[in-house]
C-alpha cells in the first residue's frame, strides 16, 4: 500500500460531498483503522468498473462498455491523511450465461493474502427478476470466499435513477427488487459449502443495499451532488454503508490459500485412511472370506463326493 | 472257476458248487444240475461271464451295450479339434486285457474285461454270419429231433426259440429275463456245435437245475428250437447282505476229487465254509443305502430264492451303482444261499492305479512337456487311488483339466486292472496343446478423406498382432503379448499393446493353496463418462483417458467363482482431448458456440498427466448357480485401491466399492435339463466411495447399462460417494426370460466433492432413477427403459448381464 497515490478525486467532488466523505474517514480512523479495501463483484455489465470510478472520482478504472470488462482484477488504492483506501475491481464473473471459473481463479489467485473488510455486490436496479444465474454468482462467492463474507457485503444496485413501471412507486420497487435479491443471497449461500445458513443468520444481520447511479446524466442537487431519484446524495451514503459494514462486528476476511481452494475434499479425512483400511480389513474383507467359508462348507456335494 | 461275474450281469447264472460254503471260488468246470440235486445243500450262485461262450451270431441287447459303453470306456472328448475314437478304444483294450483270462467251459477272467472281448467277438460273427447261406435239414417236417440227432455239418437255421418252464409248464415270453441269456436269435443260422455249446453253457450257468434243447423241423427247411428248464430254487431268506469283494484275492478252490472219502469232502467243505466267512469278513461294506437295502429285502419277501430274484436284486443292486456313477460297480456273486441271508458280492471298481498319459498328434503315447503335479492336482480326490471309480468325477477331473486350457484332447479313461483283480485304472490321456503361437489378425478401415470421399490414403491397416508361450516349464505358466492398432502405418496415433506374464501355483504344484501372480504391461483408452452432458446438454467435448502401466497381483481362488486378488499398480494416466491433444481441464461448449476450456480439471497434477502407485485388492464371494438355466445365489464383491502417496502430488486414497447382489428363486422347480426355470428377484447394491485425493477420472460415475439403466454413461453424475440400488424381477418365458426393473443411482450430495465438481458444470442431476421391461434374446438383451429425471423412455439393446 505504499504505492498509494494519493487521492486526490476527493477534491473534484463537490463541497458537501467532501465534507461528508472527510467525516466518515474520520470516524474510521476513530476506530483505528488506516486502510479498508473494498472487494467489488457481479455480473459483466452491471457497472462495477463506473462505481469504483464514482467512489474514487477518477478515471480509476477503464470502463468497457460492450467489452467483458476488466480482463483482470484492479486493485485501485488512494490515500488521504493517512488513510488508505482499496477497491478491487474484478472481471464480472460470468460470461454467456455460465460462470466462468478461469475469471474466478484470477480473481482468487489476485486476492491471495488480501484482507477483504467489504464486499459490493453490485446488479442493476433497472432489472426486473433474478435467475438462476443470479444464484449461481452468489453461490460461487459464497463457495469461494465462505458465507461469512456476507456480513460484509453491500448489495450495491446500480442505474439507480429509472422510472418505475406504471403504479408503482421508486420506494416500493426499490424495496422488491432488493428483497429479491437478498432473497437470492440468501439462498444461494445457504446452498453453498457448508451446513445450510438458517434464515436468521444473514436476514438477522441485514444486509444493506446501496443505490449507485454513475451516469453522467445524474440528476444532480444544489450543491452539484449527483441524487438519486428519492434525493440522497449517493457517493456520501454509499461510502457510509461501506464504512458501516467495515466497522461491523464481524471480522474481515483474510483471503488465504485454504479459502481460495475452498474445503479441500481430496484432504478431508485423509487422516482416518489408515484406520479405514484397517476396518476394511477386517470387517470387511475377513467377513467376506468367511462367508466364501460358509458357501465352500456348505457347497451341495455330489453324491459321489 | 465257475465263479465270477459277468460284466454287465446280464448273463448271470447259476454255478452249482458242491459245497455250501464254497462261495465264488470253485473253479470246477464242470458244474451240473446234479449237483444242486446233492443232498448237501450248498449253493453258489455265480455270475459268469459270457465271453466263455463260442462266439455266437448274437445280438447283444441295446440295452447291455449301454452299461458295456459306459464301463469299458469313459471318454470324454474336449477340444473338439479331433473327433476322436469311440468307446471303442477302451473297450479293445479291455477286452484284450481279459483276453487272458477268459477260458473254457468254466470260467475266465475279470467279468467285465471278457465281456468286452465277448462284445467284439460278437459284433465280428456277425459280421461273418450275414454272407453265410444256410442248410435244409433234411428231414420230414413237424418232428422233433434231439440235438444230437442233428447232423455237424448242417447249419441251421432256427426259426424261432421257445422257452417252456418244465415246472409250471408254460412257455416263457421274450421278455423274461432268462430269454437274455441265450444267445441264440430267432432267424440265426448256426451249426450244431454252436448249439451244444449254447446248451453246455446254459447247463452251467447254474441258473437252471435242468435245461433241454429240442429242435423241430419246419416245412421250410428251417427248424424250431425250444429250450426246456427248470430254474433253480433255494430256501426262503430273509436277510440280505451286500459286500464289497473289490481288490480280493480269489481264492482257489480245490477241486474235490472223485475219490475223495466221506470225511475228506466233510473237511473239504469245513474249510470252504471258514474260507468264505472269512472272506465275508474281510470284505468292506459295500455303498449301497438302506434304501435300496429295504427294496431288496422286500424282493426277498416274496418266497424262494430263486434265479429269477437273484437277478431281480442284481438289477436293483447295480442300477442303483450305474444310477449314482459308479459305472463300474458289478454284482459279482451271491453267496450264502440256503441259509436265510443273501449276500451279493459287488465288485464297486477300486481305483487302484492312476495313469497319466501324454499323446502325440498320431496318438502315439509319448512324453509330455506339462509336469504331472499339474494334472494330479485338478483331480478331484474321488479319482485317486484307493476310491471308487465314479463316472462323475471321471467327468469333473475332465472339467477340471480342461479348464487348464492347456490340451486339445483329453480322455479319462478307467480299464481294468489285469494284475489286480476287480480293480480300476483310471488312465488319463492327454494330447498338449503347441506351447508357442503367434496370430495376425488384420482390418482394413476406410475414413472419409477430404470432402467425405475416401482416398487411398484414407486407407488404413489395422490390426492385431499377439503371441502366446503357454505351459512354460510344463508348469502352466505363460506369457502372452498383444499389439493392436488401427493404423499400422501410424501406429503412434493409437496402438493398444498387452504383455503378461501368468504364473500359477505360487505356492508350488503340489500345495493345495492355489494362487496365480500375474504381471502386465498394459496401456488402454477410455472415454471418460465423467466428462459427459446431463440431459439438456447434447455436445460435450469427450476427454480420453489413456491409462499405461504395469500391473502385478496375486489371485487366490477359494472356488471356481469365488477369489481374492491384491496387488500393486503402476500407471500413468494421460487424459486428451478429441484431437488426441493432453488436456488438463475438460471442456465445455459455450452458448455462443465457442468451447472453453475451463472445465473440471482431468487430472490430479492439474497438467493432464498423472503417475501414481497404488494397491488394489478385490475379493469377490460368488456362489450362484444355475437352476435350470436361471442364475440363483449369491454375490459379493468388495474392491479396494489404496494410494500410497508415491506419483504427482503424492496420491494418498482410499477408493472403495462394495457390490452385494442377490438372486433369489422364488419358486421351487424341478432340476432337470428342458424344465423350465424359477422366477428370479434379483436385488442389487452397490455402494462406491473415496476417501483423499480423487481425480475425476476415478470419480465414480452413475447412469449406463451397468449402473442405471435407461441413461447414457455418466449421464446422472460422478461423484465422490455413490449409491445404486436396483431390483429386476425375472419371469420364464418359454426358454428365456423376461423381465422387470427398477434402478435408481444417488451421488449422496458428493458430487460437489469431486474438484471442480464435473456433474454439475456438465448439469447433471447427481441422481436418477429409471425403471422399464425387457426380454433376454439369447445373449442380446432387449429393453425399454424409461429415465425418470425427464421422463421419457428409450429401447435398448444390450449385451451381456447388467448384474
């Protein structure tokens, strides 16, 4: 992190925004902590690359509109009076409707040895159902780095600034799409490694769900803060999420070898082989030949024998 | 000796001994109805042999050349390359062997060996007979003449034989037993001499206390013959005896002079009388079960010892020896007759010799390459020395050494023992097999060149080359090597290539443990149902799994079916893709078309190739059997690999199965070759589990005709753990069987387990179940099978035994 430039996109962002991202840095290093760094995952295409670019206020990352994104994963540090900020930005990991485990194992082998503090999860408000695809991201996460990363994990949901369809209000589609969504997280980490999530766990511990809106045509308020469609400034908010769910009470997660390798099947009781040979042995291989005992004693003579 | 058996018994006869206690050994030839009429009452009754008579132009009963058949010789042709002899050939050396023996009037040797020649003798005259033409008698026609009126020079012929039973005075069908004892036929031409010989035999054959022969002239020319007798009776008794004389020495009578004094023939008796109770002690128990022991004592119920019952009780005596095998078990003698036990004296056929014999092509007898251990220790311990001859495990030791694999003609063989009365040897002859042999077998194959015409050079010799040195050190061990490819002008694509080394009695030939080593070298090429598409996905990529290595274990047979296996394997597995390409990943194709290569990885090492050491054991208890034709018992098989950490990555597993199936007869049936087979449940369980490091290509695999039915291979998953159950109910139709089925296949959630968890990449449900019906066409089986994951069926035709 020594080669953290300085950030200095803090300064383009309007006043107010800048006060509030400065106070939030602020109480983070109350807690001492100098450093956070922001894991950024989804599907292609849903804006990853434009929100690490809002958050950072530069031209951070190279945003491919029609490409599949990054290739690789970025990691973009910046720092501020002592404070270090990461987000990594990651290839969105699936690639013409299957997830693509070549992207997953960059993404891995890139995280080895980082500490994950947060986790954006980022899909478009402006789409209307979950699939099974949807599920399936979910599930690689979960697999890849444990259901514990979603104590820190922010469901981020861009194209934020729509119009509802008819008769709805923007609170109230916010509010399925959302539900949707966690509905999805949460099944689809409890479909992952591991004993099943009881439904408490993650919904006990909501998580929270961010609204981004990078594009430049942002509706914008009085101190030139880009708003949402229900009028809170969103970088301010986002980066207090962030922030929030950082400073959790869970603890942040140390991408090490044995997480990204997942739970080892091939070493899982390799420890009891030669006790299970043993018992192979002789329950099982002295059983059978005592049977062929029986069968040898008991063989129907002919009469002649 | 006027004592001694006939071979089959048919021509038993009664021997008038003078003495009671003279038992089977007086060897007077000149027994005659006056000596029954003595007033010492003693008896012999004595099967004769036939072979004492002149040959006559007989006809020998179908019946008779049956048992002859089967006593002189067993053999057994294997092989089928030389159709070979006949029962012929033991029966010549049979005869030959008794040749010896047979005499005169009185007696000859071993019954059976004088039968056989008796046999040849027969077939010879009439073979003779038939151009002979036949003489007139001369005489007015409706007289009858005495034999001795009858002119030697004259042959008659006789138009038909009367028997007249001078006691109750009735004449006698054909079908009375004492009609088999003439050997004279209706429509047979014979001379006088040949007549006199007859009645000179009837006379002695003790069966009849006075026996006639009387011709009468026909207008024809021909003459009629009727034989008068009257049949010898003894006193009631009441017990019946049966020992076995096999293997003892006949005892010499002495003959009893003529001018003996009153005392001499008294002491001459005394010391028969001891001699034979002796004898009757020495002798061993016979087989016979008490059974037929109460079936005879029944026939002894009826009143007086007569011939006729004593023949009777010899039937029932060796029917029940031919019933059970004992093909050489002969009634030889009955003893003790007018006091009130029976006892029939058997020859059962001790085996006292055991010969093993080598043949050239030629059938000469010569030396053999295979060592005799090799043989001795197939036989089963019925055919050794000091046993009864049996015809069924004459039967089994031809099994057991044809097994071998080792000869192309084997014979067993059981003659009589010349130098042993009454005794057996089995004589084994063999013709071996060419040790080495070398075999080419070629295919031309034609691929669609460019353009999907084929060219010349799409033109490709293939073929296999393999050779065999089989019975190396005559010990039974072998080497055999193969070569197969389908191109011989690029044998580098694909060439399959065996070599193994097969050597049996590790434990040396003469020790009863039985355990084969075997080495091989081996390499093979698999498609990999691991790396196959779930019901919606048509088209993934196959991966090949070539597996090259050397193999060596140890087998233990406990049974013919039963067996356990251990040893180590060395193998390197490669796995590639269609291009024969090595592939570390398998493949998968994209919605878009594209195929990505990041797919479950193949191997172990990640690179596509792997090399590993592990054990394997396999024990294997099987003791089904078939009931008329249907498999019925009881399988077992559990197999091990266990990797001992040496080879990429340092392998350290336990890959285990377990097989338990079940063939249950639900209805008791009749055993009988042409009866129809029971209806069969077979209930199956097969349970497939891996602890430590799994590759995917020992992953195991559901869905196939031998997993679940009604799925293609590795249709439903591969898993880490798995669990399939089944149950087919089969039901006889005609002279197969049809059947219905129920299959399911489960990857107990372990599916996940196996890196990067194929099944579901390749979306594959994890578990399926199928059910359907089917017939079995000879080996095809024929079935419709519905899968149950998308609910549509499929006919299929299969070969082989799904269980």
């Amino acid at each position: 992190m020594a080669t953290a430039r300085e950030w200095v996109g803090i300064q383009k962002f309007p006043l107010a925004t800048q006060t509030a991202l400065l106070e939030i840095l602020g109480t983070l290093k109350e807690k001492e902590m100098d450093s956070l760094t922001v894991l950024v995952m989804g599907k292609g295409g849903v804006g990853k690359s434009s929100t690490v670019n809002s958050i950072i206020g530069e031209r951070a990352v190279a945003v491919s509109t029609f490409q599949s994104d990054v290739p690789r994963p970025v990691m973009v540090s910046r720092e501020r009076s002592g404070f270090t900020l990461n987000i990594i930005d990651t290839p969105g990991i699936v690639e013409g409707g299957y997830i693509n485990d070549q992207a997953l194992e960059l993404i891995k082998r890139f995280l080895l040895n980082k500490t994950i503090d947060v986790l954006l999860y980022v899909d478009r408000l402006d789409s209307y159902r979950v699939d099974n695809l949807d599920k399936q991201i979910v599930k690689v996460i979960t697999e890849s780095f444990g259901k514990e990363i979603w104590r820190k994990g922010v469901v981020v949901l861009t194209h934020a600034q729509l119009t509802p369809p008819d008769c709805l209000s923007y609170e109230d589609f916010f509010a399925r799409r959302s539900d949707a969504i966690l509905k999805v997280i949460d099944s689809g980490a409890g479909a992952g490694v591991g004993a099943p999530f009881r439904k408490r766990e993650v919904l006990g511990h909501a998580i929270p769900v961010a609204l981004v809106e990078n594009s430049t045509r942002c509706n914008k308020n009085d101190g030139e803060e880009k708003i949402l469609p229900n009028g809170t400034s969103w970088i301010p908010s986002i980066v207090k999420t962030i922030a929030e769910v950082a400073t959790n009470e869970s603890k942040s997660i140390l991408v090490d070898q044995k997480l990204i390798d997942g739970p080892n099947a091939n070493e899982r009781g390799k420890m009891f082989i030669p006790l299970i040979l043993a018992f192979q042995y002789f329950f099982v291989v002295k059983r059978v030949q005592s049977w062929i005992k029986d069968d040898i004693a008991k063989a129907p003579k002919s009469s002649w024998e | 000796m006027a004592s001694f058996t006939a071979g089959t018994g048919q021509f038993l006869t009664l021997g008038p001994t003078r003495r009671r206690s003279n038992p089977k050994t007086s060897s007077h030839p000149k027994p005659s109805t006056t000596h029954l009429a003595t007033p010492i009452r003693c008896q012999q009754i004595s099967s004769q042999n036939p072979n004492t008579k002149p040959s006559k132009p007989l006809k020998v009963p179908l019946k008779t050349l049956g048992v002859a058949a089967a006593v002189s010789g067993v053999i057994f042709l294997t092989g089928g390359k030389n159709p070979l002899l006949s029962s012929g050939s033991g029966g010549s050396g049979g005869g030959g062997a008794a040749g010896g023996g047979g005499g005169g009037g009185g007696g000859g040797g071993w019954g059976g060996g004088g039968f056989w020649r008796k046999l040849f003798s027969a077939a010879a005259n009439a073979d003779e007979e038939k151009g002979n033409e036949w003489d007139s008698h001369g005489m007015p026609a409706d007289i009858v003449v005495q034999l001795n009126k009858l002119s030697g020079f004259k042959k008659y012929k006789v138009s038909e034989i009367l028997f007249l039973d001078k006691v109750k005075s009735i004449l006698v069908g054909s079908d009375d037993s004492f009609f088999e004892m003439v050997s004279l036929r209706a429509n047979g031409v014979y001379t006088k001499a040949q007549l006199q010989k007859e009645l000179e035999t009837l006379a002695t054959s003790g069966m009849f206390e006075k026996v006639d022969l009387e011709a009468k002239t026909n207008a024809d020319g021909t003459i009629g013959l009727t034989v008068s007798f009257t049949e010898s009776t003894w006193e009631e008794a009441d017990h019946f005896r049966c020992i076995n004389v096999g293997l003892m020495a006949q005892s010499k009578g002495v003959d009893v002079e003529e001018n003996m004094t009153e005392k001499e023939k008294v002491d001459y008796m005394r010391n028969q009388e001891r001699d034979y109770r002796r004898r009757m002690d020495r002798a061993r128990p016979c087989m016979l079960p008490s059974s037929v022991h109460n079936e005879i004592l029944s026939i002894l119920g009826q009143g007086n010892v007569s011939a006729r019952m004593l023949q009777n009780i010899r039937d029932r005596v060796q029917k029940w020896y031919h019933d059970e095998g004992y093909a050489c078990a002969q009634v030889v003698n009955f003893g003790n007759l007018n006091t009130n036990e029976v006892v029939c004296e058997v020859v059962e056929g001790d085996i006292t010799r055991v010969v093993i014999q080598f043949q050239d092509k030629l059938g000469n007898v010569c030396e053999g390459n295979t060592q005799i251990g090799v043989v001795k220790r197939e036989l089963p311990k019925q055919l050794q020395k000091g046993n009864v001859f049996n015809i069924e495990a004459g039967k089994q030791a031809l099994r057991n050494i044809n097994s071998l694999s080792l000869f192309s003609n084997i014979e067993v063989n059981p003659r009589p023992d010349e130098k042993n009365e009454g005794g057996i040897i089995v004589e084994i002859k063999l013709k071996e097999l060419e040790q080495k042999s070398a075999e080419v077998s070629s295919e031309w194959s034609i691929v669609p060149g460019r353009g999907g015409r084929p060219t010349l050079a799409s033109i490709q010799p293939g073929g296999t080359v393999s050779f065999e040195h089989r019975n190396i050190k005559g010990l039974n061990r072998s080497v055999l090597g193969s070569v197969t490819t389908s191109n011989f002008l690029n044998p580098q694509d694909d060439l399959a290539f065996k070599l193994e080394y097969v050597h049996p009695y590790l434990d040396g030939v003469s020790n009863p443990r039985n355990r084969t080593l075997r080495t091989s070298v081996f390499n093979s090429r698999k498609l990999s149902p691991v790396f196959t598409g779930g019901p919606g996905i048509d088209e993934v990529p196959p991966i090949w799994v070539d597996r090259a290595g050397v193999k060596t274990n140890i087998t233990e047979n406990f049974t013919r079916q039963s067996k356990f296996t251990y040893g180590i394997v060395m193998e390197e597995i490669t796995t590639r893709d269609e291009s024969s390409n090595i592939s570390s990943n398998g493949q998968r194709v994209l919605p878009s078309g594209g195929i990505s290569a990041d797919g479950p990885p193949t191997t172990l090492s990640g690179t596509g190739i792997d090399r590993m050491v592990f054990g394997q054991a396999n024990i294997t208890r099987d003791n089904t059997k078939f009931v008329n034709g249907a498999i019925v018992g009881e399988r077992n098989v559990f197999q091990l690999d266990q990797g001992l950490g040496i080879g990429s990555k340092f392998p350290f597993f336990n890959r285990h199965q377990l097989t338990m199936t079940r063939f249950i007869q639900l209805k008791e049936v009749e055993e009988a070759a042409g009866k129809p087979p029971p209806p069969v449940l077979v209930l199956h369980g097969h349970y497939g589990g891996c602890v430590g490091d799994l590759p995917s290509y020992d992953a195991f695999t559901l869905g196939g005709p031998y997993s679940v039915r009604g799925y293609n291979m590795g249709e439903i998953g591969a898993a880490r753990n798995i669990l399939e159950v089944a149950a087919e109910l089969r039901i006889p139709v005609r002279n197969t069987h049809a059947y219905v089925f129920v299959e399911h296949g489960n990857d107990l959630g372990s599916s996940k387990d196996v890196k990067g968890n194929p099944t579901e990449v390749y979306r594959r449900m994890g578990h399926g179940s199928s059910y359907g019906v089917g017939a079995k066409l000879g080996l095809v089986r024929a079935e419709y099978a519905v899968d149950h994951n998308s609910g549509t069926g499929a006919l299929f035709f299969r070969f082989g035994e799904r269980f």
